[in-house]
C-alpha cells in the first residue's frame, strides 16, 4: 500500500491571507483543493484516483508565518477520524504558543496524534533550542520519544512570508538525534536545495534519522540523492502536495516509480518504511 508521508490537508480558515495567497498561486483547481480540506471523503476519492492508499496529513502550529493556532490538533483528529487506516494525523506543538506545555502534549497524546510536525523557519527557532533554554522543546521531544510518537522537522528553505531560512538547515537536528536516540525522526524534504549533503549525512550517522522526499521534483531525484538505494530503508515518499510547485499526487508518483530504481527500493520507499513507522 503506498504511503504518501507528506500532505498539506489543513484548516484554510486559518491561513493568513498572504500564505493563502500563495497556496492559490497557478491553482486552477482551488476550489477542489477547498473541497478536500473540507470532505475526507472527497480526499480519499482523490487518493483512490492516485493509487494512493495512506497519507499522512500534516498540520503544526505557526501563528506568525502561516496562522495556525494550536486548535490544528483538534482539527486533524476530527479529520483523520473518518478513516484512520488511511489517514494518519499529523499535528504540532509550538513552546512560544503554549502556556502550559504540558497540557498540550498530553492532548496530542489524548487525541491519538499520530506524528507532531516541527517547522523551523514557520516556527522561527532551531530544533536543538532547548539547549540554549527552550525548555519545551526537551519536553515535546522526550514525550514522543517515551510514547512512540515521531517527530518530523521541516528542513529547507521555504518561500512563504515572514519564513525564515537559515533555521532551514538540518544539522541542528543532529544534536536531537543524540539527545533522544529513541526519537524516530523524519528529515522533510531531505534539507532542498541547500542542505542535500548535510541530511544524506545525518541518515548515515544516526539509526534514528529518516528520510522524507517530498516537495523534490522525483525527476531530480537521484540527482541529489544518487546513492537513494544505500537509504531506501530509512526513506519515504512523499509529495507535499498541494504545496507551491507540486502539481498533483499522482503525477509525483507516477515521475517517482519511472526512477531507475530496484524494485526492491522502490517498494521500500512507496510503502515499506512508512509501514514500519505507522503500523498499518
């Protein structure tokens, strides 16, 4: 069963205006997307089209760059209740937006969130912070770990307004790795277009560190990741649909499975690492 580890299934009413704006750039099919964001079943028939059968739907908090308050939690439980096999819900946590951290981890444990999303250049902070006193950031990340809840980090620039890219680069992430060697942690978008090296490195060192593919054109693939088979076991696919520049599911997918890959590896990254990290 394919897994789609990367998809943008959010709240709209709660974008900022300028990040939705960015959204609806050179998206003649808004209104479907709306309509998704809106109906799981409408997506779910949408994933059926692509030959989609898991996708995980990401969600984090970002008041200052995106708009999304913490009620995003709620949101993508309510959402992923539908059909949890195939929706797997993916929230956040933010320690400059929360007055009792505490309480809000225990939330995303009460809600059954399946993966807390850590978005450096939205959430304007460097995932090792809690070294330099973000003491929260400690809390979330012992908290997945003891719980089994893993943690995906945004690495990379991002062009939305108000980001900031130089909490992009991911070999903050190394000091989390041997911090919280437990932590199953999950490189998004493998630090594109700057960072490709530093994240190739990170999957190397650490036997907790994961790669996701997303929001890379599958045609540059192996371009920036020409050893992609030395990793195929701790890589996912994904899309970061309907993100800027991500035109559609199914033909990222049908772009990826062209790769001249092994079967073997394809297989591994269409679905049998996710399988291991979300048990279907």
């Amino acid at each position: 069963m394919v897994t789609d580890c990367h998809v943008h299934i959010q709240p709209l009413e709660m974008f900022k205006p300028e990040a939705l704006a960015l959204l609806k750039h050179k998206r003649p099919n808004f209104d479907q997307i709306s309509e998704f964001c809106h109906s799981p079943r409408a997506f779910l028939k949408y994933l059926d089209a692509a030959g989609i059968g898991r996708a995980v739907l990401i969600n984090y908090v970002a008041p200052e760059v995106i708009g999304f308050s913490p009620e995003v939690n709620q949101w993508v439980a309510n959402y992923t209740k539908t059909e949890p096999g195939r929706l797997i819900s993916c929230g956040g946590l933010h320690p400059r937006h929360s007055p009792n951290i505490m309480a809000d981890v225990e939330q995303i444990l009460r809600l059954k969130i399946r993966m807390i999303k850590i978005h450096p250049p939205h959430q304007l902070l460097f995932p090792n912070d809690y070294l330099h006193g973000v003491k929260e950031l400690e809390i979330i990340y012992r908290a997945a770990e003891a719980n089994g809840v893993p943690v995906m980090f945004h690495t990379g620039t991002s062009i939305f307004h108000g980001a900031r890219n130089k909490y992009g680069d991911p070999i903050y992430i190394d000091d989390v790795a041997v911090d919280f060697p437990k932590l199953k942690i999950l490189l998004a978008h493998g630090g594109r277009p700057l960072w490709m090296d530093t994240a190739f490195f990170l999957l190397r060192r650490h036997p907790n560190v994961y790669l996701d593919i997303s929001g890379i054109p599958p045609k540059t693939l192996l371009k920036y990741f020409p050893r992609l088979d030395a990793i195929a076991a701790k890589t996912l696919f994904g899309t970061d649909w309907p993100g800027p520049g991500v035109p559609d599911i199914k033909k990222n997918l049908d772009d990826f499975v062209a790769l001249p890959l092994s079967a073997e590896t394809r297989q591994q990254i269409l679905s049998g690492t996710a399988a291991e990290i979300w048990p279907e």
